[in-house]
C-alpha cells in the first residue's frame, strides 16, 4: 500500500493522555478541544485498545506543533463587547471592544488578510472599527432608510443595533458577525 502522508493509523491512549498533558490540558479541556465529549477522551485514554479514526491525525499534528492549540484559544473577554467576524461557521476575527473608552482589541485566527475583519490592519482604530461596523450595514443615506428601520425595529441608525438584527449580512456574501455583550 501506498501512503501519501505520514500518520499512523492508530494511537494508543498513552499517546493521547502524552499529548494532553503536553498541551496542559485536562480530559474536558482537551474534549472540548477535539470536538468530543470527556467520556471519550476517558475511553481513549483508558482502554488498551487502540484508538483510531480522526483524533489520530490530530494527535500527529499537535504531537508535531503543540502550539496550535494555543494560537486556537479565544482570549478571555476583557472589554465590554465582543464580535465574532466569521465566514460561514468559521471564526475569522475576534473583536473586543470597549466603545465608552474606545477601545478596540482583536485577534485574528485565520490568516488570509481577505478573510479578517480589518484585512493586514491587526491594530485597528476606533475610527477603523467604525468604518468596519457601517461596511457590513446598509448605507445611512439609503432611499427610505426609515422604513428599513421601522422594519427592523430599531429607532434611529446605529451600526450595532443593524448588526444584531442582520448579523451583519451582505448580498452574496457569506461573512457575518455575531454579537456577545
């Protein structure tokens, strides 16, 4: 048989409890991390059978680069408001923001420039996130903007709250934005 990449077939569940505890990873943290519940993580580790399917690869790659799992962490929320930039369900841009104080944090998780909120801008401004937020709304000059208010149910033009009724959405784009306070 011909192999086209270097992952083994099977792991042992000391090979995965290795990687946790590289990783300083409890059984749930890493559970969460692979996208499987903690009695998983527990069968896998316990058992003596080995384990297969796609946490082998997983577990090849983090062996390899054990700092991805950090540069995958969502930082703790320190501002008032976050904003999570997203195309489809993949998180591009992480805002936070603080708008009394204006103050504005992101981290970005992916890195084609053409799918982050700010493109090559990773410390945007006040103003750039502004411009951000009125980019994903429709213009405030639009014809009849009252009545897409009105349909909206929102008092007056606010970028925020058009966000939080929309997501954000554009014609034929699939980029949106989800709102956390």
């Amino acid at each position: 048989m011909v192999r086209d990449y270097v992952i083994n077939e099977s792991i042992t569940g000391e090979d995965l409890k290795r990687v946790r505890q590289l990783l300083k990873m409890t059984q749930k943290e890493f559970a969460e991390f692979a996208n499987c519940s903690k009695r998983t993580v527990e069968n896998w580790e316990s058992k003596g059978e080995p384990v297969k399917g796609p946490i082998v690869t997983l577990v090849e790659i983090l062996l390899r680069h054990p700092g991805m799992a950090e540069q995958m962490k969502v930082e703790e929320k320190r501002l008032k408001l976050r904003l999570w930039y997203m195309y489809e369900d993949t998180v591009c841009t992480v805002i936070d923001v603080d708008e009394p104080r204006r103050i504005v944090r992101i981290r970005n998780y992916i890195d084609d420039p053409l799918f982050r909120a700010f493109g090559k801008n990773t410390e945007p401004s006040f103003e750039d996130y502004e411009e951000f937020l009125k980019s994903r709304c429709f213009p405030e000059s639009r014809d009849k903007i009252k009545l897409e208010l009105d349909r909206l149910g929102i008092p007056f033009y606010d970028p925020i709250m058009i966000i939080e009724k929309t997501e954000g959405r554009m014609a034929d784009d699939k980029f949106r934005i989800r709102i956390e306070r």
